[in-house]
C-alpha cells in the first residue's frame, strides 16, 4: 500500500510533459585543481529530463519520491569512490567532502544539478615533472562528459599537457612543480612574524608603562 | 605619557588592521564618458516611471546576491526575482528597453531583440525539441514553462551613477546581459546570448541571432592550414559550455592554437569574431575591452571541437588573459545554440570596482 502510495506520489510529481534543455543525457563536468598537496575534484551532474527519473531511482532508494541525507550521502560517495585518479602512476584515492541535491521538480525539469566535491592528499609535491591522470566511469550508459583543468592556483605548478578520450570520460594532465616559493607563500610566512613583532612591541610599552 | 603611547599604539594598530579588513566599499570613479552618462540618463528615466512597488522588484544594492542570479533557462525552470516585462505598461516597458539599448551598441540591442524574437518563436511552436516543453512545474512555482517576449526581467543593483559602480541586469531564456558601469568604463561579463531556434522567420526576413559568429568562426577555420589546424582542433568532443552559467570565477587551463601561430589576417579574423560578443556591448565599452584583448593576443588560444565545414555541428572556444567565449550546440541540435562571453579578470566589473 506504501510502495503503490509512493508511486501516485512520484507519478504526480513528474511534469505531464518533460521540459528543458537536456533530455535525454546525463552530463557529468568534472573540474580538477592540481595544488601542492592535494587534488581537488568537482562534479556536476546533471540528469536530463528524460534520464532523470532513472537517476533519481538510483539515489531514492526507499522510493519515498524524496532523497534522504543517508541516500544523498550513499550516493555522492558511490559516485565518488567510482573515480579514479593517480598521480605518477600511484593510485590516491578520492574522498567526499560535500554536496548538494537538487530538488526532485528541479531534477525531472532536466536542469538540477547534483554537485560533488571531492579531494585527495597526494604529499607535497616534489619539484620536477609529473602526471595526473584521472577517470569517470559513472553511467557511461547515458552520459555524456566533460573534464578540465583549472589554472592551478599555486605559482608553482604548471600545466604543460592535456590529453583526454574523445568522450571526455578520462583525462591525463602533465604538470611541472617549480622549486621555490610563491609571492604569497612568503607573505604568509612573514605574516606570523609581523605579528610576533606587534605583541613584543606592544609588551614592551607595557612593561615601560608599569 | 607612556600610557598615552600604548594606546596610540594600540590605535594605529586597530586603524592598520581596519584598513586590511575593511569590506571594499564602491569607490568614486573617475568622470563618466558619454556613453556612460547616456545609460544613467535612461536608468534614471526607467526608475522615475515605476510605482513603488515595480520599484521594489527591479532595484538592488550593488553587492546583492541578485547580481549572479542569472541564466539561459525558461521561466519556470528558473526564478529570477526582478522586474518582468509581461508585468509592465508599454510604456514602462518601452522605456526598460531603451535603458538595455542605451547600454549596448546598435548590433547588441538587435541581437538581444532577435534573441526574444526567436523565443517567441519557440512559444509559438511549443518549446522545441531541447528546448523547454511547456506544462510542467518548475523551481518558480509558476505553474509551467513559459516562453515568449513578456518572460524577460530587468535589475538595477546599486544606483545608477556616473561615479560609483552599478550594474544593469536583463535576461529570460537564452539570455542574460549583465552590464557592470563604473565612471565612464562598462562591461559585459558575464553574458550569456544564445538561440533558440538559431534561425527562423520574422515580416518575410530570416533572422540568425547567432549567424554571424556562426559563419565568422568557421571562416576562420577555413583559412587554418593543416599544421594549425593539427593545433587548433581538440580531439574529445564537447557536448555544453565549460563555464556557464553558475561557473563565476573559475579560469581552465586553455587549449588550441595560440594566436601567435596565427597570420595577421587569421588574427583580425579572431578579433573579429570575438568582436561579435564584446561588441554587443556600447561602442565605448566595447573599444576599450577589446584593446584589452588585442594587447593579450599573443597569450590567447582558439578551439575547436567538431566538424570544420560550415552548416556542420562545431564548438569553439576564445580564451585569453580578459576573455572566455565558447559557443556550443546543445545535444546535437544545430538550431538551439548557447554561448558564454565572460572576462576571468573582470566578471560583474570586478576590475573596474577594485580600481
């Protein structure tokens, strides 16, 4: 009686006519940030209107017609531990660190967006030349993908090569680390000192006022 | 005495760190240029029409959220909580299409009308097949889908000025323009014009809102030799924009030829096309952006992704140091077509503000 009560609820819910842009594809746009330690990956997924309820089924398990946290988080970690990425041939492994849902309405409309962000610690990176490469393997059925690199944001690191699939499931990024310091790496190191110097002097006018 | 110094110590240390953390307030601008002065004069005409409720919904303070509460979807789908045409007299609406002429170059404002004119169109046939089929519920609460020249919203954010920064926001469906004015400098980014039905028939005319960068981007392409294609041509496929809508302040390491590689005539070429976005800006504003991006041609990339022989399904990307364009066909539909004009170092006039 449940399960039927769902199904009128999820059978209401749905437009009586599909609507926007994306039909009947799944876009997955995923961004990579190469830093010093860590790579950080975001995802956007967007089902469209048609694929949709498809994908909704295989985040609502319970098949309530609602994403619960526990299904939100099932699946943003099911998405995210289908990732791969590696760093020199080393596989690191990628972890969820948030996400958001779309609303049912907005996601059958074809324009919700699930958006995920991950990251992996992958040691200070020595200087010299190295090579990420990363994959998406989530519901190559009906996907389509996009992947790019952001400009690192870290003076030292340079992107010198892209090479992806033609679907854009995978991408291999060659990077260079630079020795040295960033302009403002330096900034923040003095910044303790500058700090340091303030209180001294300021104790030291205290201690003249005593 | 002593006390006396510690606390002017103390003092100049507050005052110090005040200025560092102080939130950057819009700053006088330097004298407005007559393009400028023009847009204030219509902002204000626009704003001395509107009831105070009307007035309600179309002004903002500079800093509000509302300045990235833009998109290419639908009414509906998408609430943009400003000021809609359908809800105005002719008059007023008369007079908020004149403030958008006012900010934009004479080819800007056509293709902003052949833009609402083609979703009227869309209206007429029903949504379209990737376009919005009408009926459905969307995030707006609004009962269903809506097209047609009515479902386009106006936004003022801050007042209009001819020294301190405001900014001018007008879009629906397929279509944002958000026009940032500081002083006598202005900018578009983010933009965001696209077309649905990329071509259709209006009074005996076919209208192409989006012809011109069509046919000039693969013209370009046509002049590329094999060894600057080899350069310019991406081997993946890319199906939607990378930065839109909602993508603010992300730079992707760019790709394709770099300009450089490019013989002066392919290089005109490439302003040229460029020129069809940033000049849909005033005269003013758009002479001064594109000295921008003709000093950073020698770092400025173009992309391709798709079929090189015009009337084929192609994507392509101009990235420089002040400008991302990229065009793209949604799904494989030659007739709906998005694009994104953005500026990494001066979206919403960031550049101008920070002056």
């Amino acid at each position: 009686m449940a399960s039927m009560a769902s199904v009128v609820i999820l059978v209401l819910l749905i437009p009586c006519a599909a609507l926007a842009h994306r039909l009947d594809e799944y876009l997955q746009a995923a961004r990579i940030s190469i830093e010093a330690d860590r790579v950080l990956v975001e995802l956007n997924l967007t089902p469209g209107a048609d694929v949709a309820d498809g994908v909704f089924e295989t985040i609502d398990l319970d098949r309530n017609g609602a994403i619960s946290p526990s299904e939100g988080d099932s699946y943003a970690n099911r998405v995210v531990n289908s990732l791969s990425l590696s760093i020199d041939g080393q596989a690191h492994r990628l972890k969820l660190d948030d996400y958001t849902m779309p609303a049912l309405a907005e996601m059958q409309s074809g324009e919700g967006i699930i958006r995920l962000r991950a990251s992996s610690p992958i040691g200070l990176a020595a200087p010299g030349r190295h090579q990420l490469r990363f994959a998406n393997p989530h519901r190559t059925d009906i996907s389509e993908y996009l992947v790019n690199a952001l400009v690192p944001s870290d003076e030292r690191i340079h992107i010198n090569g892209q090479s992806r699939d033609t679907l854009q499931r995978q991408i291999r990024l060659d990077y260079t680390v630079s020795p040295g310091y960033k302009k403002s790496s330096v900034l923040a190191a003095l910044a303790p000192l500058f700090g340091l110097a303030m209180v001294t002097v300021l104790f030291v006018c205290r201690r003249a006022a005593q | 005495m002593k006390r006396f110094s510690t606390i002017s110590i103390l003092i100049a240390v507050a005052a110090l760190a005040g200025l560092i953390a102080a939130p950057r307030s819009p700053k006088p601008q330097q004298a407005a240029g007559a393009a400028s002065a023009r847009i204030v004069d219509a902002a204000n005409a626009f704003l001395g029409m509107l009831s105070a409720a009307e007035r309600a919904k179309a002004a903002f303070s500079f800093d509000n959220p509302q300045r990235t509460n833009w998109s290419n979807l639908p009414s509906g789908i998408y609430q943009r909580n400003s000021l809609r045409l359908g809800d105005l007299s002719a008059a007023k609406r008369a007079s908020a299409l004149a403030l958008v002429a006012a900010a934009l170059s004479t080819d800007g404002y056509r293709k902003v009308t052949d833009i609402m004119n083609g979703d009227e169109v869309l209206r007429g046939a029903g949504g379209g097949q990737t376009g919005g089929r009408p009926g459905a519920p969307g995030r707006g609460g609004g009962g269903g889908v809506m097209f047609g020249k009515d479902e386009y919203y106006i936004a003022l954010l801050g007042t209009p000025s001819n020294s301190t920064p405001w900014m001018i926001q007008f879009g629906g469906h397929h279509l944002a323009i958000n026009v940032t004015l500081a002083g006598r400098d202005n900018v578009l980014t983010p933009s965001l014009p696209a077309a649905q039905p990329a071509r259709y028939t209006l009074n005996g005319q076919t209208i192409r809102p989006l012809g011109k960068e069509n046919d000039k981007a693969f013209a370009l392409m046509a002049t590329l030799n094999a060894e600057q294609r080899k350069q310019a041509i991406l081997t993946y496929r890319v199906s939607d924009l990378v930065l839109g809508p909602g993508e603010d302040g992300k730079t992707i390491q760019p790709e394709g030829i770099l300009a450089t590689a490019l013989n002066a005539n392919q290089q005109a070429m490439l302003l040229d096309l460029a020129h069809e976005w940033v000049g849909i800006l005033n005269d003013e504003g758009a002479t001064a952006r594109m000295a921008e991006i003709r000093s950073n041609l020698q770092r400025t990339y173009f992309a391709w992704s798709g079929a090189t022989e015009n009337g084929g399904l192609a994507y392509f990307r101009i990235q420089g140091p002040t400008v991302l364009i990229e065009y793209a066909p949604q799904q494989g539909d030659l007739d709906h077509i998005h694009t994104i004009y953005r500026d990494p170092t001066n979206d919403y006039g960031a550049r101008l503000v920070a002056r």
